[in-house]
C-alpha cells in the first residue's frame, strides 16, 4: 500500500519528525543544447543552500511591462469573486493571484523564457511543466506574513507530488528590502524533511492560502535548522530571480511600510515527478493550485514584451 512506503510521511503521527532527503538536489543530466544557464560555483550554492539569486536577470523595460501588467490583472481580478484570487485577511485587498500562467498572455510567455526555464531543467536534470503559478502581492502597510514552511511538505501531502524534484522561481517584480517583507529562507534546510503534527482540514486550501496553520514546522526543530544554516533574507533590485528547491524552509514577515513587496512566482516540476493521490485520502485540491491536465514539457521560447 502506498501510504506504508511513504518516505515524507506528515500530519499523520503523534510527534514531529526530521527525516533524510532521499533525492538529489542539483540532477547531473544537462537538458539543454545550448551553452549551461549556471555555471559550476552557482550550481554548487544552489545545491549547498537550497537557493540561489541571479541578480538582474531582467531588465528595467521588462520589469516596467510586467509590472504593469500585474498591476492591471490586480484592477481586473478585484471583486470578481474568482477562485483564484485570495484576499489578505482583514483587509480584502489582493494577497494572491494563482494560475496567471493560463490566465495572462504574457506570463504565458514568460514561463518559456531560457533564463528562467533553462535553469529549471538544468537544476532537475528533465524537462519540466509548470506545477503552479502566482502573484503575491503583498500590499504596503495591510501586507500579512507568510508563515515558515516547506512547499513539499505542502505538495506532497495536499497533491501526491510524489519527490522533491520541483523549484520555484521568484521574479522580483518590486524591490525587496529588508523593511517590506521579503523571501526569508534557511539554507541548508532542503537536506532535512521536517514531518509536521495534525491532521489536514478538509479544504484546507481555502484557509491555508490566506494563513498556513497545517503543514507549520515544530517550532524546536525550525529552531534547529536555524542554528545550523542561518536564515538568510533575499533582498534584491526588480529584475532580480530568486530559485529554490521544493523543499527548502522559507517564509516572510509582515510588511507594514508603505511600499508593496511584489513577486511573481513559477513552480516547475519534473515531467518525471507528475501529481499522484494526495495522502491520507484527501481530496486533490483544485488545478488553480496543482495542475494536473496540463504537464505537457515546456519548449524555450525568448520572452517579447507586447
């Protein structure tokens, strides 16, 4: 039975657990003809911390075009009452926008560029799809936290991503400072599966992306990775791309300031690591959240802003 042989076993037991990382982090095999989008010394601080920032990787006129963008799917998807878009607690204004790689054009694209594309198929060694896609936005002043977490405790229990071969790709849409709530993450993290206490509410992703409560670390061993790699904050110019493994302990603080902290998520995920039966019986969440009809493998294609 498939439960018994689960490796990154979470929410199901009486104690919380760190377990070893069965999976490589950086995959050897090159999937790309092209000349490598890494070289070797950030190859191996990506493999050694669980991220890696390429700083302006985009330039100022595609940070403009996207930008703007974003702003306008935000007027657009306000109000609108469409599942995916989350409201911040309290205040109403817009935390999130899922799904923007189906719902906007010129994402569309964007995921297909080789400089964010290539890096994903170098680092997991295959071809890749897009497992999920997002805005956060974080608003000035009304912007709440995200609370510590690993995505993969999250994927595998919640969508039956079976093993860590999956990134994200945060693309820095705004300046990130240390003020205004940016990307925290510990390095060292992604080496250590942290199993979490309490069972999964049914549709608890209608809660979890406003405020995570399940699949939240013990706090003494986030204490432990903490003292062993530091914690890391990933301030940067707009432009500039953040990577991280699946697995890698991240979150971010409040952001009281009044200048927004505006990311642009992509989740690539190896064709080779395609969604099985989340645990536990759970019901799979909605593919806004965890695609699972589309996984056909991305072709590059240089980004055009229209």
């Amino acid at each position: 039975m498939l439960l018994s042989q689960d490796a990154y076993k979470s929410r199901a037991q009486s104690t919380a657990a760190i377990l070893k990382r069965n999976e490589p982090v950086v995959y050897d095999e090159l999937m790309t003809s092209s000349a490598p989008a890494l070289n070797t010394a950030q190859r191996d601080v990506y493999r050694e911390n669980g991220f890696l920032m390429l700083p302006d990787l985009f330039s100022a006129d595609e940070v403009t075009g996207l930008y703007d963008e974003m702003q306008q799917m935000r007027g657009d998807f306000t109000a609108t009452g469409r599942a995916e878009v989350i409201a911040e607690p309290g205040s109403g204004e817009v935390r999130s926008i899922f799904d923007v790689h189906k719902l906007n054009a010129l994402f569309a694209n964007l995921v297909r560029d080789p400089r964010v594309l290539n890096v994903a198929r170098e680092i997991l060694g295959s071809e890749v799809y897009i497992h999920q896609s997002r805005i956060n936005y974080k608003p000035g002043f009304t912007g709440k936290e995200f609370y510590w977490h690993s995505d993969f405790e999250t994927w595998h229990t919640e969508d039956g991503m079976p093993a860590m071969r999956a990134l994200s790709c945060s693309i820095l849409l705004t300046d990130n400072s240390d003020l205004n709530g940016p990307l925290m993450l510990i390095p060292g993290s992604h080496r250590h599966f942290i199993s979490c206490l309490g069972e999964t509410p049914e549709d608890n992703y209608k809660k979890s992306l406003k405020k995570q409560e399940a699949g939240v670390p013990d706090d003494f061993l986030l204490r432990y990775l903490s003292d062993l790699g530091g914690i890391k904050s990933c301030t940067g110019k707009a432009g500039s791309v953040v990577f991280f493994d699946c697995n890698t302990m991240h979150g971010s603080n409040g952001n009281i300031t009044p200048y927004p902290r505006s990311n642009l998520f992509f989740v690539y995920n190896s064709v080779e690591n395609q969604l099985q039966a989340p645990t536990d019986g759970l019901a799979p969440r909605p593919g806004y959240i965890a695609v699972r009809d589309d996984v056909n493998a991305l072709e590059p294609e240089p980004f055009v802003m229209a």
